[in-house]
C-alpha cells in the first residue's frame, strides 16, 4: 500500500511549500521536491496541483457515546467518525461521560469497546471524573498508568449529574499534577445556572431563547477564574473547553500571566453562530441550545483575534449530536429540558476555513495549528499525529480552496436530522483523505471500510 501526493501547497503550522509526500504502509516515507512516479511503480499517485496538503484534522472535544440529560445522543462510533473523516478530521478525541454512579474503569471500558468495534478514524478519550472518592482515586491511577488515559475532564456545570464538588476537583488536580495528566475542564457555575434557571422558568421562561440568559457570560468567566485558582494551588494544568466569550478568554490570559498552565479551546459553533440563531421561532431555536450558549455576534471578533494572537490554541466542535425531532423536543415545555449540543464534526475544516482563512481572520499556518498541531501537542500524540514529516503517520488531507457551495443536512454523514449551518456559504473541501497511508474519503463521499480506527498512543506531557 503506498500513496505518492504530487505536487501539492504543503501547509503546517511551520511550512507553507510545494514538495510531493510519498506514504508507504501507514506513514509518511518521503518528501521531497519532485517524486518521480517511476521511482515508486506501486503507489497511487494523487495529483494535488493547485491543492492544499495538510496534516490530518485532529478534533480535541467531540461527544459520541453520550448518556446525557435523559436521552443518548444519535451518532455511533460508525456515523460520527465517517463525518469526521469526509470533513478532514482523521483523529478524534471523544469525552468518556459516566453518571455520578459508575466506575472510572467500567466508564473506560465501556466507551473504548464501542470505538474499537465501529470507529472508522483514530482515537483517544478526555475521562471524565464526576466522582472522586477513594474507589475512584486508585481506578483513575490505574488507567493512567497503564498508559490508557493521558486526560482528564471535569464539569463545573450540569449540577447533580456531571458537576464534581469543589475538594474532590482538588484532590483530582493534585493527583493530576502528580501524574502529569491535564485536565480539560467545561467552566460555569452549576450553583448560579441553577438558581438563574430556576427564576426563569418561575417567570414563565421556558423557551430556547432563555438558555442564554440562565448562564451569562460572567458565569463562564467566574468558571474559569476558579478552575484557575486551584490549577495555581496545585500546579495542574488546564484546557479550557468551549471558551465562548472574551469574559472567559481574559480571565485565562490573566491566570497565565501569573504562571498557570492554562490551554484555551474554541468551539465552531461559537465562532459562527450566535444568541439570534437560539432565538428562532417555532421552537427551532431549540437546535442551537448548548452549553455554554452562543452568546452575542460580537464575542466572534474577541475568539478569531484571541486565535490569531494564540491565547486561544485549538478549535474543536464539541460535535454533540441530538436530533430535533424526538430528543430537543424533549425540553419544548421548559428550556432546561433540551438536551443540550450542536454537531459538527464534519464542518469544523470547512467552517474554520470559509470564517477564519478567508474572511482574513487568521491564516492557514494557524488554521492547521489550531486544528491539528496543538491539539496533537498538548495531547501527547506529536507528531505521530499533527505534522508532515518523515516517519509520522501518513494521515493526509488534499483541500480544495476554491471548492464553494452550501453547509447541507443532505451532506452530513451523522445520524441527526439538521445541520446548525444550513444553507450559509462553505468555501473548500477535503478532496481526499488519507488514513495511516489508506484513502478513506474523496470529494465528500467515504470510500473507507468498517472500522479500521485505532486508539492513539498517548505520552504524558504535563
Ligand atoms: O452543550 C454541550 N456542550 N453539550 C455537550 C456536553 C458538554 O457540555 O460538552
Ligand atoms: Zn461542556
Ligand atoms: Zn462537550
């Protein structure tokens, strides 16, 4: 099995050039100006004159197996990761969600069978730890010793369901730091929704447009003010999940510039939609409830800046997908009830690239950097994953910039029944991609087989 790419822009974080890359089995052999096909009689040549080449996408926070807020969201392993990997995305790291009843272990094994029988990309998993007692504390050790988690994730919102007390988040972050394990955190304030939520609904509030105003922006910053606070106490380091505003932005610039490892996430939904899009009549809003909410269209500005400046590293999607009819329509007599998320895991390239690159937000070195190589850094897998170069896993994306149409449910390869970005304009499309060296999508369609994802090995980097 070998795959010569000829003559292709190759773009990374640290190289904009035109070189051909040669993959033999599952990694990158070669680079070099001009590969003569001769020279490599058995490989597929892909023409990608005029093309980008970049490192296979990597998503840092996508949710699939998700028990969550009395339903399930849609996709399987299958579903999703297919999405993904049409959209560009060859690497996935997918958050292990167990109720405050379950066992680390079981959690774990629960949701790695799932993606080893039907994930068609490559993997690893965010743990949640939702329970931090003394069962807990030797099963969490025990995973990352024996190198199965290399990150944890902890909900300061979602109370009595997902919400982890304050001395158990300590006593977490200790054993963190201690592990060199880091913690990606979602940063509100369960107690202050609660009450906010409570107060709306009393009021008669019960729409999709009061999701917003349950948890305003202060509530985010507050979050994060405080999961800084204990990352400066114990020495842990932080990455911030879906930071949707300024607020939330400055008050990790401010943790960092008194010393805290803190690692700031964007999501595509925050980037490009807004508070307006939950505010839809007819209940449609309901597709666009998510936490934390989309806010104002100003905090756009604020996120793609705090991208180009990197106080903002990495963009995910936060792909949590449920469908309108038969799961939002859980919540239609009370706001609180909508299971909260946005998919997106197939639009991620394509809508960073159509808002961010050509809109002139940032350019493509931070383009591949936010969605590639710093989630692969941060998370132990470069540059196996995350770069072009010699001995690295041949995961490869030919992107067409001048591909233009329109962000459709009918292109969606996920089981839900909308598309959060229907009908806005998408500029580029990941012409092919290729999968440790296999050629598993081209010109949105999977050409790919069943499963075939495998687990990544992570290092310890923190
Ligand atoms: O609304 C969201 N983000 N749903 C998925 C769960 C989470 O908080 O990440
Ligand atoms: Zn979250
Ligand atoms: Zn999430």
């Amino acid at each position: 099995m070998a795959i010569l790419i000829k003559g292709g822009r190759i773009i990374t974080d640290s190289e904009d050039r035109i070189a051909d890359v040669y993959a033999e089995g599952e990694t990158i052999a070669r680079i070099a100006e001009d590969i003569d096909p001769a020279s490599v009689p058995d490989a597929d040549v892909i023409d990608a004159m005029g093309k980008y080449v970049f490192p296979g996408f990597i998503d840092p926070h996508v949710h699939i197996h998700l028990p969550f807020m009395g339903t399930n969201a849609i996709d399987d392993h299958a579903s999703a990761s297919r999405a993904a990997l049409v959209g560009g995305t060859t690497s996935l790291i997918e958050m292990i969600c167990p109720g405050p009843d379950d066992e680390p272990q079981a959690a774990f094994d629960e949701w790695n069978a799932l993606a080893q029988a039907g994930c068609c990309c490559d993997f690893g998993f965010h743990l949640s730890v939702v329970r931090f007692d003394e069962l807990a504390r030797t099963q969490v050790r025990a995973l990352v010793e024996s190198g199965q988690v290399a990150s944890f994730k902890v909900f300061l919102a979602y109370k009595g369901a997902l919400d982890i007390p304050d001395e158990q988040l300590l006593s977490l972050m200790e054993m963190a730091r201690e592990l060199g394990v880091i913690i990606t955190a979602h940063c509100e304030n369960a107690e202050a929704i609660d009450a906010k939520q409570q107060q709306l609904l009393a009021e008669g509030k019960t729409g999709p447009q009061w999701h917003e105003p349950s948890r305003p922006r202060s509530v985010e910053a507050g979050g994060v003010r405080h999961l800084c606070e204990f990352a400066e106490r114990t020495g842990a380091h932080v990455y911030i999940v879906h930071t949707s505003c300024g607020d939330a932005v400055e008050q990790a610039n401010a943790a960092r510039s008194r010393g805290v490892n803190v690692f700031v996430e964007a999501v595509a939904p925050h980037l490009v939609l807004d508070k307006a899009y939950a505010e839809r009549p007819d209940f449609e809003g309901a597709k666009f409830v998510m936490s934390p909410p989309l806010r104002d269209a100003c905090e756009h500005a604020l996120l793609w800046s705090g991208l180009a400046s990197r106080d903002v590293v990495t963009i995910g999607t936060d792909h949590a997908p449920f469908k309108f009819h038969g799961q939002k329509d859980m919540g239609v007599d009370a706001f609180t009830r909508i299971p909260n998320g946005i998919p997106g895991v197939q639009e991620r390239v394509d809508l960073v690239h159509t808002f961010g690159v050509c809109a002139g937000r940032i350019d493509l070195a931070t383009m591949v950097d936010a969605c590639s190589v710093q989630p692969a850094k941060i998370f132990g897998m470069y540059p196996r994953k995350g770069a072009i170069a010699e001995g690295s896993d041949a995961d490869l994306v030919v992107y067409d910039p001048s591909f233009v149409g329109t962000f459709s449910v009918s292109d969606g390869l996920s089981q839900v029944d909308y598309c959060g970005y229907e009908g806005m304009e998408r500029r580029g499309r990941a012409e092919v991609v290729v999968l440790r060296g296999c050629m598993v999508a081209r010109d949105g369609h999977y050409v790919g087989g069943e499963g075939g994802g495998r687990s990544i090995p992570r290092a310890l980097t923190h």
